[in-house]
C-alpha cells in the first residue's frame, strides 16, 4: 500500500465498495422521486427513457469518477489536483472538485432536515396517532411539522448526528460496518412491503401506472427529467463516489462494480414504485407531486390497511435508512478534505463539518416557517439550495468529471484502470463526446438557455 492508501484505508472487499456506492444512489430519491416521475411522464415509456439514460450516461460517469478516485486516492479536491499536474494540466481541475465537495455538503445540509421528516413520521405512523386519520387531518399534522422549527430542529439534529457519528468512525469500522448492515435490512424491508402491496392494495392499478407505456404523455421535457433524474439519483457529479474510488482496491473491477451499483439503484427504484401505487390506489387516492406523496397520501392509505401502522413505520424507517446511507455518502468527500489538508482526525472533522452543516439545515427549517416570506431570486432557502445544487451544480460537476477524465487524463492511465478492449473504446467515446454533451444539455435546459 502507499502513503495515500494508508491515509484513509481502503475498503475490505469490491463487495464493501458496492454496498457503500449503493448505498450512496440509494436514498430519498428513489424512494418518492423516481415512481411519482415515472407516474406523470408516461409511465413505462419513462421507464425505458430513464434506462437508457442511466446505461449510456450514468454508468459511463460512474466509472470516471471511481477511476479518478482511485488514482488520485485522495478527497476529490486533491484527486484532480495531483490528476491535474500529472497530465500537465491547469489548476482549474481543482476547481471542479471544490464544486462537488461544496455541491454534495449544501445537499446534505436539507436532506437531512428531509430524513428528519421520515423519523418522526416512524412514531407518528407506528405509534397510530395517525390511525383513523382522515386525509384532512393528516394534512394539517404535516402542515403543522413543517410549522414547527422546534420539532424539526431536534430531528435534524438526530438525523445529522447518526450520519457523523458513522462517518466519524472511518471507512472500515464506520461506513463500511454500517452499509454492510443497513443494506441487507433495507432490501428486507422493500420486499416486506413489496408484498404487502400485492396482498392488500390495487396491484394491477399500481403497476399499470408505473408501467404501461404511454408515448403521449412522454414530452419534450421527459428526456430532461429522466437524465437530471439519473444523475441524482446514482449520485453522480458530487464527489461522493470519487471518494469512494480512492478507496477502492486496486484489482477491482470498476465497470463490474458500476454496473452492480445502477442495477441496485434501479431495483430500489422500481421495487419502491411497486410497493407505493397500489397502496395508494387501494384507498382512492391520487399520487401528488414530490414530498407530498410520502407524507400526505401514504399515511393515510396506511391508516386504513390491515396492519398499516406496522407497514407504515417500516415504510418510514425504509427511507430513514436510506437517507443515512446517502448522507455518509454526502460528507465523506468533505472529511476526507479536512483530514488531508488541515491535518485534523475524522472526529475532529466530523464535529466542524457537521456543526456548519446543521447550521445550513436551519434555513431549510426556517424556510418553512419563520422565513417563510424571506425570497433570494424569488426563492426560498431550501428551493435556493435545491436549485443551486441540483440544477446548477451537479451537471456542471458531472460535465467537468466527463471531460476531465475523457480529455485531460492520458488514455494510458484511465485504460490501465478500466483494462483494454471494445468496452474501454466505447466508454472513452462515450465519456468524451456524448455525456458531456447530453448533460451540457440538461444544464442548459435547467437555466433557461434553451
Ligand atoms: N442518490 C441519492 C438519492 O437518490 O436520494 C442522493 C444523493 C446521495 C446524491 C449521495 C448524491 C450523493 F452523493
């Protein structure tokens, strides 16, 4: 092993780095993102768009980033730089790491506020206060969590401490200890609930809407959707799983290790969708937009099933779990900077990092309540952060990955990594001119240029 390797440790198998990158794509936006896209952009024709874009641009990416990372074996920041200076390259690729660290830190920072949401729904669902509940009244009991910066506070505060506390522990006895337990127990809850769908809701009804293809509802902005989807969704352009690459062992292969990584990514996905809609159907109700769909709808489907408080908190403690395993993912880029370049241990890190990033939360808090009407470009704090990251950051992010790794490493180097053949040319065509151009399209769309 090098210096670099020892720094941080590597993963103990491939398996390990499988189970943490999945882990990472795995979370809030397979869970209520990706069924209610697939619902409203035509379903099954969705579905295949969304394929397509994951295995001709998301895999693609997913092996850029991991060989970089495993290259470099550094924070993503440090990575391209040494990358950079190795190829005889400016120091502006090291720009381009500052912007994923940055990017996947301001995620964290409302995706825990987020998570947080999903643990006190594990009580208010599992301890049935919710029981008999008309639509109405599970309404306003969302209304009234968001309307309270206290309650919200104090489960950010727990979300974002489980996350540090796993992370600060380190890659073997934190990260890799942890997904190597939350994973197996969140497959066993999806198909738990997988089955509860097929027995007790409208499952014909659910899996018509997920999947029949409907080419008419497909629009021009489907393809967008479905691309910007993917990229959040395997958690690409963020750095999180360039980290993950720095520590990835040397012989492991990393298109296997992709490939195994989208396809769990994509089950969940689907898997969520099917356990979602036919509970949703079975009580006559219709999928709404976004966040709503877990925390109004649901509940009250949940409320008037046989065993639908059990289910429920299953339900909600499903999306706990991967949510944390997303943020690990989110912050590690961030500790792995701080231990390198300021000379602090993980805990050290964790608790300045953490403490920053908790304060961030609270203007996502804020924005649902004391900061309701405070707008900066006509949005709130949250929307701002979402909109800053999602729509501007992470494509950037992901266009810069593509080019860095297509145009500025030397070929030597990226097929030393990959290994040669018909497999490496197409990824090198790919990695060069169509991912950077398609999601260079996305980032056009996104800002109104086109
Ligand atoms: N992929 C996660 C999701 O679908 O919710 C979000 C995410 C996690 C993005 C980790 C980026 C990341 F580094």
């Amino acid at each position: 092993m090098t210096d670099l390797t020892l720094r941080h440790g590597l993963w103990s198998s491939r398996l390990a780095f499988v189970l943490a990158a999945s882990g990472s794509a795995i979370g809030l936006g397979n869970i209520w993102k990706f069924p209610y896209l697939a619902g409203d952009n035509g379903g099954g024709a969705f579905v295949l768009v969304y394929l397509l874009c994951v295995v001709a641009i998301g895999i693609p990416i997913m092996m850029a980033e991991t060989l970089l990372g495993r290259r470099g074996r550094q924070s993503p920041i440090n990575t391209l730089r040494t990358l950079a200076a190795e190829a005889g390259a400016g120091g502006f690729w090291q720009g381009a790491g500052w912007l994923a660290v940055l990017a996947g830190f301001l995620i964290l920072s409302y995706y825990s506020v987020i998570a947080g949401w999903a643990m006190a729904y594990i009580l208010k669902v599992g301890g049935g206060f919710l029981n008999q509940s008309d639509a109405a009244a599970v309404r306003t009991a969302f209304l009234e969590l968001k309307a309270s910066p206290d309650l919200q506070v104090i489960w950010h505060t727990l979300f974002m401490l489980a996350t540090l506390l796993i992370v600060g522990r380190g890659i073997n006895d934190g990260i890799e200890r942890a997904t190597r337990i939350m994973m197996p127990a969140l497959l066993l809850m999806l198909v738990l609930l997988d089955a509860y769908a097929m027995t007790t809701g409208s499952f014909q009804r659910g899996l018509a809407f997920l999947f029949q293809p409907d080419f008419s509802r497909l629009g021009g902005g489907s393809l967008l959707t479905a691309m910007g989807q993917a990229f959040f969704s395997l958690g690409l352009g963020m750095g999180s799983i360039m980290v993950y690459g720095a520590y990835l062992p040397d012989r492991a292969s990393i298109a296997q290790s992709a490939w195994a990584v989208t396809l769990a990514d994509t089950a969940v996905a689907l898997a969520a969708g099917i356990a979602i809609f036919p509970i949703v159907f079975a009580n006559g109700m219709e999928p709404t937009l976004g966040p709503g769909l877990i925390f109004e709808t649901l509940p009250v489907a949940f409320a008037h099933m046989p065993g639908g408080a059990l289910f429920g908190a299953v339900f909600f403690a499903l999306v706990v779990l991967a949510a944390l395993t997303s943020a690990i993912a989110l912050i590690e880029p961030t500790i792995a900077y701080l231990s390198e370049n300021r000379g602090l241990t993980r805990p050290e890190a964790c608790l300045r990092a953490g403490l920053v990033c908790w304060l961030l939360g609270l203007g996502t808090v804020f924005s649902f309540n004391l900061w309701a009407n405070r707008t900066w470009f006509g949005k709130n704090f949250f929307e701002l952060i979402d909109f800053l990251t999602a729509d501007l950051m992470l494509p950037v992010g992901g266009i810069l990955v593509a080019l860095f790794a297509g145009w500025v490493v030397e070929s030597q180097v990226s097929e030393a990594e990959l290994g040669s053949g018909r497999g490496y040319r197409l990824w090198r065509v790919t990695i060069r001119y169509l991912a950077p151009g398609a999601v260079g399209l996305v980032f056009l769309r996104a800002i109104g240029a086109i």
